[in-house]
C-alpha cells in the first residue's frame, strides 16, 4: 500500500514539476516574441527607410502589427498619423502610401472588426490623403 501511495506521490509530483516547466517555457517563447515585435515596430520610426523600399520589411512590419493587441494597433497608428508630416519630407507619396495604408487597414481591421474590406481600404487612402494636404 505505501509503495502505491509513493508512486502516485512520485508521479503527480512529476506532472506538476512538468506542468511548470512548459507553462514556464510558454511564458519565455511568448516574451521572446513580444521583444522581437516590439523591436520591428519600434525601429520603423527610427529608421524607416529600410522598410519604406523593401519588401520583406514591410511584410514583417505588417506580421508583427497583426500579432499585436487593439489597443497597440491603436497606438501605435496613432503614431504613424502623427509622423506621417516628416515621413512624407523624407520619402516620395506614392513610396511611403502603401505602408501607411496597410497600417491603417490593420487599424480598421482592429477597431472595426464589421467594417467591410473595401470601405476599410477606402477610409486608409482617405486617411492618408487627408494627411498629405498641405
């Protein structure tokens, strides 16, 4: 009877201690991402050439907005509507257009989840438009 009672000890120890290391290791991959997503966006608005003419920064620029709560997606548009002004000094409209539409989609995406493609994509271009007037 105690070698029984030992071994569902030793075996639910077990469980548990496993149970810890992967919530643990869960818990390191997720921050490890958030670092890393963190890391693109906040680059793009310190230097954002890189991102404006290449393709896969772009997309991963893109990747790591989608991954990002609604409220983060709210900010950090925010932001970008902000900066557009200077961004615009530095690169030509029709260059910088795309990725402050695919930004804003995702904001619309976000923060109006029944928001139909096209009218999001058309209040992207009307956002970005908008702040291109002088």
């Amino acid at each position: 009877m105690s070698s029984l009672i030992t071994l569902v000890l030793i075996t639910t120890a077990t469980f548990v201690l496993y149970q810890l290391f992967t919530l643990q290791a869960k818990a390191e991959a997720e921050s490890a991402k958030s670092k890393k997503r963190k890391q693109i966006l906040d680059k793009f608005f310190k230097e954002p050439a890189p991102f404006v003419g290449n393709y896969q920064e772009h997309k991963d620029l893109l990747k790591a907005l989608q991954e990002c709560s609604q409220d983060e997606v709210t900010e950090y548009y925010q932001k970008l509507r902000y900066k557009t002004g200077e961004f615009l000094k530095e690169f030509e409209q029709s260059s910088f257009a795309p990725l402050f539409e695919d930004v804003a989609f995702i904001y619309y995406q976000k923060n109006h989840p029944d928001l139909e493609k096209a009218d999001a994509i058309e209040k992207a271009r009307k956002d970005f438009n908008f702040l291109c007037r002088k």
